[in-house]
C-alpha cells in the first residue's frame, strides 16, 4: 500500500506570496492532519479535516488555511508569507476508527523556505 | 503553553547501552501516549505507544515507562544501535483528539 505523499517537496517563496501544499493520504484513510515543525517548537499542530470538514485547530492565524476533497486528498494553503514561516509541513493521514486511537501515518514533509 | 516537554535537546550513547529518553506532560487528561522516530528528510514513523491504564508497554528492545502521578513518561531503548540514531518525539493525546508534540531529542548512538 502507498505512503502518504506530499508535493512539493521542497518549496522558495517571498515574503508576502502565497503557497499551496498538498497531501494525499494512504488508500482508505479518511482523516488528515497537517503539523508545521520548527527547530526548537517540534511538530505543532495546525488543522485536522475528516470527510472534507475541519475537525481540529490548532493556534495558528488565519493566514493558515486548509481543505479536504472528497477523495481525501487535502491542501494547506499560507497566504502572506512571513520569514517565520519557514519550516517542515507535514501531513498524517489515519483511518479512523470509532472511539479508538488512530495510529498516524506521515509523510515525508514538504520544506518550505521563506526569503 | 507546552503541553508536552522533552527537556532533553540530544542525548548522546554508546552502542549497546541503554538509551532513556524523557518526557513530561502537564495535561492530566491526556489518555494516550506515543513515541515517534524521525529520521531527517522522512516523516516521523510511529515507534510505541502507552495507554493511561497501563504504566509500561514493551515491543523488542523498546519500552515505554508511564508514571501518571508524576506525569512523566520515558522511552528505554536496550541495547542501542547505531541505527537508532534519529530525533525522537513524544505526542499525547486525550479522547482520540489531536496529537500534541514534544520538541524532540536528537539521539546519537555511537559505536
């Protein structure tokens, strides 16, 4: 079974652009989440979607958007990029099951640098 | 507010000793624990996880170690590898919520 994968995977913007990343999760897997990781801050937590609604926020600004298709496919979108913005994005995807823990599968991340 | 901590930027170990890597948590409510291994240019990978109900779970040479009251966990790795030289992560959880991240440990495992 495929991973979950990300494009692109490495990503140059100016400061005040606008990006957009995607994720497309393991075959079966409804759920997507998206973490932003920074040397020092770990993975933080930035939205969850399931069947194309946002679960879960974390707090991040408004900046920070999201979306899920109904093929589960999901995109994250930054609009007004800040130097700060620079970081990993990495998507998880998992199943998931009622009232349970669902293991979370990541991907490889994209890397985003911000000039 | 850092719900999760790892106090412990690296850590450093010879192969074949004991690797132990901490992790405290100040939201009582957290129900699940897990660790994940993260090597550089791939994603994390799930390595272990914990429910609250227990306070050790053990797969191979890795064991997780849950002390509620002190709200600490640890991962014990025995021996260590070379290969287990990656950033490790601990993440909570509470009632199937989302996954809250430490800042990670970067392991070194010489030989």
């Amino acid at each position: 079974k495929a991973g979950v994968t990300q494009t692109p995977r490495y990503l140059i913007k100016t400061r005040g652009q606008q990006v957009t990343l995607s994720c497309s999760p393991i075959s079966g897997h409804r759920s997507v989440s998206w973490y932003q990781q920074t040397p020092g801050q770990g993975l933080q937590f930035l939205f969850e979607y399931f069947s194309e609604t946002q679960r879960n926020k974390g707090n991040f600004p408004g900046r920070f958007s999201g979306r899920q298709f109904s093929n589960s496919r999901s995109e994250m979108n930054v609009s007004t990029l800040e130097l700060g913005d620079s970081a990993l994005y990495l998507c998880a995807s998992s199943l998931p099951v009622q009232n349970s823990y669902n293991e979370q599968f990541f991907g490889p991340g994209t890397r985003l640098t911000v000039l | 507010d850092q719900q999760v901590k790892q106090n412990s930027p690296s850590l450093s170990v010879q192969e074949g000793r004991i690797s132990i890597l901490n992790c405290d948590y100040t939201n009582s409510m957290f129900d699940y624990f897990l660790w994940y291994k993260k090597y550089p240019a791939e994603g994390p990978t799930f390595l272990i996880s914990i429910s609250s109900i227990k306070d050790k779970n053990e797969d191979g040479r890795f064991t997780v170690f849950l002390n509620k009251s002190a709200k600490h966990l640890s991962l014990h790795i025995v021996p260590s590898q070379p290969g287990d030289s990656a950033v490790y992560f601990c993440a909570a959880s509470r009632n199937t919520d989302k996954l809250i991240f430490g800042t990670g440990t970067r392991l070194q495992v010489f030989p």
